[in-house]
C-alpha cells in the first residue's frame, strides 16, 4: 500500500490542521476515530481530487459541500475512503475536539 504523506501545519491537545496526501493503490478501510473525552470534529477540504477512485464515505455527515468539503464526527460515524485507482488525493483536514 502507498505511503500516507502528513503534513502537520499546527497542532494543539484541541485543535489541529494537517496537508494529507494520498497516493495512488491507498485506501482508507471502514473506522472510527476514538476520542478519549470529548467531541471529534473533522473538517476535510480536498484540495485534489484523484482522477479515478479515493471517494469519501461516511455513515453520516454534518454536511457535504459538492463532495469536496465535509464536516462529520470521525468519533460517532464510520468512514472510509475507497482506492486510489489513478492520480492522488491532497485534502486540507482541520480537526478540533471540544
């Protein structure tokens, strides 16, 4: 499987940006992310979108703008990204847990 490339812009015990990179034969399997108090939010902007798979699919959204900006709780609801089949997938993920 391909290598995950993760960028770390800022970090907190709250609040966290990252640049994710995905390359092609990468997927993401079926999960969700355990908190150990709190509530997880994720905020994922795609930056670029890969030319043949690496479709973002969650159990539910809080909302989806054009399948390029998703706010959910990777806490509650399970989510998956299906592979990479060609091109890569760069999103912008913007993470706070309150």
């Amino acid at each position: 499987m391909a290598k995950v490339v993760n960028k770390a812009i800022f970090s907190s015990r709250v609040f966290s940006v990252n640049l994710v990179t995905y390359h092609i034969n990468h997927r993401v399997m079926n999960h969700v992310d355990p908190v150990q108090q709190g509530r997880y939010f994720k905020f994922n902007i795609i930056v670029k979108q890969p030319k043949v798979g690496g479709v973002f699919i969650c159990q539910k959204t809080i909302f989806n703008l054009f399948n390029r900006v998703y706010l959910f709780r990777p806490d509650r609801y399970e989510h998956s990204v299906t592979k990479i089949e060609s091109g890569k997938r760069v999103i912008l993920s913007i993470a706070v847990n309150i």
